[in-house]
C-alpha cells in the first residue's frame, strides 16, 4: 500500500495492515483518508482491525474501538477508527468521484499506467526492497491520480461521503432560510404510502416489436442534462393535503399527485405504453410494460396522469389526490452556478466535470429513506459475517420532490417516444433509438439544457431487452466500430459479443468478478455471464 498526504509533502509505501494501521496511529494530521474502492480494500482493513484486537461499537468512546457504515448490499462507505488522540475516518473517493482511476488521470492530467501485473499471483514481501521497479510506478500513479482528483473535489466543495450527500449539503447550505418547514418533515402513514407507490425511476425498455431482431439505418438521441433540466420546474414543498375531489383543491395547491385504481386500460396504438406492472426501482430493467392493464393502483404525477389519459382507453377512478403547495425557484440558484463553471470550463476539464457532477447528483438524495438497514461486521474467528442493523435516521429530505423530478423526467421522454411510435426502437432514461437515419420530430440543440441532442447514427442495432443492446457505429472516427451495452457484463469482455452470438441463452465463461470473503479479506472470483432474457423482459442480467 502507499498514502500521501494531500498537499503532497509526505507520503509512506508499506507491506501490512498491521503496519497501516499503526501508520494511522502515529501520524497525528491524519484524520481521513481515502480509498478508491473501499468497498474491496475495506474488507481488508475490517480483518485487519480484528485481528488487531479493534473492538467494533455503535459509537467509538475509547481507543482500539471502530465502527462502520455499510449498507445492505455489503458495500463500505466508511470505516472509522479510535485512537488514543483522535478519530481516523476512512472514506471512498470512487464514492465522491464518481470515476474510476483512469477517468479521474484523464481529467488531472496524468494518465493511469497500463495493467501488466497478475491479479491471481500470491505474493510475499518481507521489505520494501522487494516490490520491484513496476510495482512501485504502479502504486505511485494510481495514489497521485488520486490525490489531484480530490483536490479538484474540494476546490468544488464537494467534500461529503458520496457525491450526492455533498452537493445536497452544498444546495441546503445556499437554501438553508428558503426551505425551513418545506422539505424535511414527516408525512402522514396515508402520504408516504402514495408517494412511495409514485416513486418510479426512468423509462427502460425495448419495443416488443423490435426485440431480437436486427435492425438498420438507426439513429439516437440524449436529452442534454434532463434531470437538471426539469429541475426548474415547481416543486412540490410543505405539508401536503389529501382529497376525494379535484373540484376541492385549493388553487394555491398546485402540485397534485393522483393515487387511481385501473380496472382496465388498453394503450392506444401505435403509441408505446409507459405505465408499469410490476415495480423495483432498485432493479429498473424489472419494471414491464404492457399494452393492457387489469386491476392495477398507482400514483401519478399530474402531467403524467394526463399522459394516460390521452394515450390509454381505460376504465379508471381517482381513489385520493395528495395536493402541495408549489416552489418554482427550488433549484434555480444551485444550477445555474454550476450550469455556468460547466459552459465557461475547458473541456475536458476538472471543473466541467465535476461541475456537471454538481448538477446531475443533487436530486437523487432527496430519495433517501430515514428508515435504512445496514450490515454490522462480525468476526467468528476465520471470516468476517454481517448482521443486520436497522436504523431511524432524521428526516433532511423530500421523497415527493424526487418523486416529482422523475415523473417529469419520464414525460419528457414518453412524449418523445410517442412524437412518432411507428419508429420508436428502444429507450433508457434520458435516451431513445428510432428507425431511419433522418430527423426526428423533437427540439434538437447540442448545448441547450433540456434540448434532445443528436449522438450517433448506426448501420446496425439489435436489442433483447432493456440495457442489452449491441449496434454499429455508422459515420464519424468510429465508422464501424461495434458498440455494446450489456449491463452486468465487465466492457473487457464485451468486444466477444457479435450479432450472430448475440441471444438469449448467451453463456460466457470466467466473465464476471465476484467477491467472496476468506480468511484475511476477499478474493475475486470468475464466474459464467448469461444472458437471460423472458418474454416480458422482467430477468435482468446476471452471473450464476
């Protein structure tokens, strides 16, 4: 392992946990430090503090006590650690960034050295004069990558333990007088139960009539920034009211959320549905999209509760609307700075980066749950295990904000997808594919907030479902190149892929890295991918 200090003035290469952690406790100016993957490393550290004789608490009150913070899915967003004089906090920067090593190189100026070494070697070093030539350029390059990526973080004020946390901190710190007594307050059992049936993410799916089939002459566009873009829009704040009859809605409530039961609705062709039957917004490409929906409630925003009507027959009752006040300016000031360092700063730059960074991680805080289940290390003497932990946190945020700014979202593109259906091929979010290279009937600019932007054409495209799609680059410097976008798949494996071999069933061996936990830490693990594909398209993709 190597740490340097961020100004760069000290830095220790070392061989041991051990050794790293008497590091920590000598050098009395480190109160943080940063991993890249600590979600991997940390696994390490939790062992080696065991085997240390660290005691893990809730709180740290004494010396050679640590606690943590890991989620439900086992991924380590800090390990914390007393000492006799001072608390050491161990933090992700992948976690802040958002970037790998060598997209952060690429943005501070210093490229990350090409991989040689064999992950799957044993190795054992009694000194430091051991680690060859190799080893040590390689551990030096990746640290000051490191080091130059969160400085630039800082300089932008993003200094919270993920990216989101730290531009919420920084919006609430702008905001703090606007939005006493608007966001951050509890809903009654009846809200938060609508609200979290509206709660939806983005739009992800092919259309059923272009699945599995190859198809030519294709074009896509993205919406530049669309969740910054819609962010302007009102806002749903306060203390919310609840009632059987628009009619009864005071006009001051302007933000409405309409809680309806289907008893059947068929979409009306050839427009493309877009409302869902089964929900996990955890797994977006689970959501299924159906032509006909039978016996079905679910809460929508007032746009998209329009959008149903006009693009459904259905037999339908409005069962409660959750009515709020409206806030226009919410987000105006947060963005507009950041819209202005990222159209000023070079590009590519740290400062357009992260800067778009800024803009593009606020919403998703709002989401945040007070009520989380969280994983407590536990040592049995061989392997570290987790018990699970739950906890009630305060309420600093707004599911019915980000509620809204999704459902806006979702109508920018389902109005887009549905300008002309007959050509619509697949979807993701901010982004859609057509049949024939030739414009499409949307607002286009490359620059404007909100506009659709023109990306790419393709001689080929095939899709199987959602975010598994594989096409041909057609004109540009990539004239030809393959492109493909198979989620769970690692991008170095993904140059196997070709339209003949492109199906369901498709099994690749030693493709996926798993961790598995052994005596000391983690191993990782080469599993089989296969492509697993159903009918409705609700199986994502996955290792056995």
């Amino acid at each position: 392992y190597k740490w340097t200090s961020l100004d760069g003035s000290k830095s220790k290469v070392g061989l041991s946990i051990k050794e790293f952690l008497e590091d920590l406790k000598n050098n009395k100016d480190i109160h943080k430090i940063y991993f890249h993957n600590l979600s991997f490393d940390g696994n390490f550290i939790l062992y080696g503090l065991f085997e240390n004789g660290f005691i893990y608490k809730e709180k740290i009150e004494n010396e050679n006590e640590f606690t943590s913070i890991i989620d439900n899915f086992g991924s380590i967003y800090k390990i914390s650690i007393g000492f006799k004089d001072r608390i050491v906090d161990i933090q992700c920067s992948y976690k802040l960034t958002g970037l790998s090593i060598k997209d952060l190189g690429k943005l501070v100026g210093l490229e990350k050295l090409n991989e040689t070494h064999d992950y799957n070697e044993i190795k054992n070093f009694n000194s430091i004069d051991e680690l060859t030539e190799e080893e040590l350029m390689y551990i030096n390059n990746d640290v000051e990558i490191q080091r130059r990526g969160i400085i630039e973080c800082y300089k932008m004020g993003l200094k919270g333990l993920t990216k989101s946390s730290a531009c919420f901190s920084l919006w609430r710190n702008m905001n703090f007088k606007k939005i006493q007594g608007k966001i951050g307050i509890e809903y009654s059992e009846e809200v938060n139960h609508i609200v979290n049936n509206s709660y939806r993410g983005g739009i992800t799916m092919i259309n059923p009539l272009c699945a599995n089939k190859l198809i030519t002459d294709v074009r896509d566009y993205d919406v530049n920034s669309l969740y910054p873009s819609v962010m302007y829009n009102e806002m749903p704040i306060g203390q919310p009211l609840v009632f059987k009859n628009v009619e009864d809605i005071p006009k001051n409530y302007t933000q409405r959320l309409y809680l309806i039961y289907i008893m059947k609705a068929n979409i009306i062709k050839p427009y493309i549905p877009f409302i869902p039957t089964t929900k996990s917004f955890i797994f977006k490409d689970s959501y299924d999209y159906t032509d006909n929906l039978e016996m079905l409630e679910i809460a929508l925003w007032e746009e998209e509760y329009q959008l149903f009507k006009t693009y459904y027959e259905s037999e339908h009752k409005i069962i409660k609307i959750v009515a709020f006040k409206g806030e226009s300016d919410l987000f105006t000031e947060y963005l507009d700075i950041f819209k202005e360092i990222k159209e000023n700063a070079p590009n590519p730059s740290p400062q357009r980066t992260f800067a778009k960074l800024c803009m593009n991680s606020l919403y998703g805080k709002f989401a945040q749950n007070n009520y989380r289940v969280s994983n407590v290390p536990i040592y049995n003497g061989d392997i570290i295990e987790y018990d699970k932990k739950e906890d009630v946190t305060e309420n600093k945020y707004s599911k019915a904000i980000a509620s809204r700014i999704t459902s806006y979202a979702r109508c920018v593109l389902i109005k887009a997808i549905n300008k002309d259906p007959t050509r619509f091929i697949y979807c993701d979010t901010d982004s859609i594919y057509i049949k024939g290279d030739y414009e499409y009937n949307i607002p286009v600019d490359d620059k404007k907030l909100g506009y659709w932007k023109y990306e790419n054409s393709y001689y080929k495209f095939k899709g199987l479902k959602a975010k598994c799609y594989i096409s041909t680059i057609k004109g540009g410097k990539d004239d030809g190149k393959m492109h493909s976008a198979i989620s769970g798949l690692p991008k170095e494996v993904q140059n196997t892929i070709t339209f003949d071999n492109f199906k369901n069933g498709l099994t690749i061996n030693n493709a996926k890295k798993q961790i598995k936990r052994v005596k000391g830490g983690v191993i990782i693990d080469n599993i089989p991918f296969t492509i697993k594909v159903k009918e409705n398209n609700v199986i994502t993709n996955g290792g056995e």
